[in-house]
C-alpha cells in the first residue's frame, strides 16, 4: 500500500501543484521519503527504454542525479557501454547499497554528495527526476556548466520552462543549448500538439505516465489515473490552460468520489474562476 500511496503522492507533487489543507493532513501521515518519491526508482526496463530514447552512446558521459540504489548507472555502463557512468546520491546508506551493485565495472562509480554541489562538467547525458520546483531552479543554474550539446533527460515535466528536444510523455530530452518556451502555452503546444488540456487529454497523460513508469501495481492502477488525471487537470485549470471554461462534469464527478471514499479533497485547490 505504501509504494501506492507513494506513487500517488509523486504523482500529486507537480512542478505548478500546491498541496494544501485535507491533502496536507493525508500527506502528513506518511513517511518524508514516500511523499517526495524518494523512495520510488525506476524498473530496469523503464530504464533501457529511456537510454534508447536519449540515444545514449558508448562515446557518452552519463551521471544519473539522484541515482538510488544505481541500478541506471550500471545498465548504463554495462549494457550501453558508455565512457563513463556517474550516480550521485546524497544518502549515504542509498549510495553504497549503489556501490556494491556496480562493484567491478571499472567505468562506473557512485558520488556521496548533494547534485547541487556535484561536479558534472563532463557529462553530455544526465538524467534528472524531480519536480520540486527548488531542485530544478537550482539544477538549471548548475547545468550552465554543461557543455553545448549535453542532453538532460527528465520525466514527467520538461526542464522548467524549456523546450525539450524529444518527447516521448513522460520522458523529455533537452538539449544544450536549452530552448526557452515564451509561454506555457507555447510549451503545452510543443510537448502535446494542442493549445489547451482537457479531461480527456488529462485522464490519457494520467494513463500514459503510469503506463510508461510500470510502477503502479495493476489493482491500484484505476485509483491513481483517476487521481492523477484529476490533478493534471486541475494543474491544468489553474495555470489557465485547461480548454474547459467551467469544471466539466466528470472532473466534479471524480474530485466528488475521491474526497467522499478516499478522503482527499481536491475541491479547495481548484481556483475559483479561470
Ligand atoms: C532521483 S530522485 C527521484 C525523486 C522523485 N522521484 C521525484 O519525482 O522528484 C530519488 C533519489 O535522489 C536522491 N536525492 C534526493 N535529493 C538529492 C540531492 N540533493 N542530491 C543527491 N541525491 C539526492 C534520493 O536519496 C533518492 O535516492
């Protein structure tokens, strides 16, 4: 239940969402690292998948920031052959449960230290998964240091507001030079081909994510979509992007299932007016 909850929760913490009031107090209940999504790494395969979607090389330097217990630095080095495949992971216990998954590849190694202060000027791919909005401010600063070139691969959420180079939802590349999006109406355009999000568009983001991650286990699946499809389109709504000019009826509909049954009220969340 808990790998649910912290899917679900990781899901609810958007790059744009606030969580607040009832959804704070559901929150609160459980453990730090599960309600960031710290705890949760990616399947194998869901690693592979995204390598052959970076197009990652034997002539790469790969870090994985945030790496856990480093199953992606070693598939990196092993299986992609890459030069070079760095982990960063500021837990220390994390960090050598990484080292002793890589021991003998002599190409990999696993870095103690927090990414805002790692040095990762010869990378030229990195793969980056967080939505806290401070990381990733911070990161972005730290990426200048990035030779031009230098892929960053993220999920869930393009870098800030940049425009990524290749999109497969929920994996973004962005490519140094980094392309600014002038608005996020021109971003929500470049990543989905459309100038608004609906609830069907929200509900099939919602699938796809779940799908592409392979985390959710299928019993849970129907709850987290609902849940998440709701919250991509109330993130939706209140950044003024939703096509809906009033809260559509199967959006009042789920929101009213989810605080009846589950007690998670996302009611107050919904900004008033667009
Ligand atoms: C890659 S993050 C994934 C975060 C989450 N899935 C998300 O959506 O934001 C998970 C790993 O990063 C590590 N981590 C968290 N903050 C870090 C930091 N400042 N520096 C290095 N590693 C960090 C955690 O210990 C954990 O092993």
């Amino acid at each position: 239940m808990l790998q649910l909850r912290g899917q679900t929760l990781l899901f609810i913490i958007g790059q744009e969402f606030h969580i607040r009031l009832e959804l704070d107090e559901f929150l609160s209940s459980l453990p730090r690292s599960i309600v960031t999504g710290e705890a949760v790494s990616l399947p194998d395969n869901v690693v592979r998948r995204i390598f052959k979607f970076a197009k990652l090389k034997k002539n790469d330097v790969f870090y994985h920031l945030g790496c856990g217990e480093g199953n992606a630095v070693k598939i990196a080095a092993k299986e992609f052959g890459v030069k070079k495949s760095v982990g960063i992971e500021l837990d220390k216990a994390t960090a050598a449960k990484a080292r002793k998954q890589i021991a003998g590849i002599k190409t990999a190694e696993i870095v103690n230290i927090d990414i805002t202060k790692a040095n990762i000027s010869d990378a030229t791919v990195l793969l980056f998964w967080f939505n806290d909005p401070e990381m990733i401010d911070a990161m972005k600063d730290r990426f200048k240091i990035l030779k031009q070139g230098a892929r960053v691969i993220t999920i869930w959420a393009p870098l800030g507001m940049t425009l990524p180079d290749k999109i497969d939802f929920p994996f973004f590349v962005s490519k140094k030079p980094f392309k600014r999006a002038r608005s996020i109406r021109q971003q929500i355009k470049a990543i989905y081909n459309t100038d608004c999000i609906d609830f069907a568009a929200a509900w099939l983001l919602a699938e796809r994510y779940i799908d592409a991650l392979e985390v959710v286990p299928g019993e849970y699946r129907r709850f987290v979509n609902i849940l998440q499809g709701m919250v991509i389109w109330i993130n939706a709504w209140n950044m003024g992007v939703a096509c809906e000019d009033e809260v559509p009826p199967p959006v009042q509909t789920y929101v009213g299932i989810l605080k009846t049954f589950f007690s998670i009220d996302l009611t107050s969340i919904i900004k008033a007016q667009k």
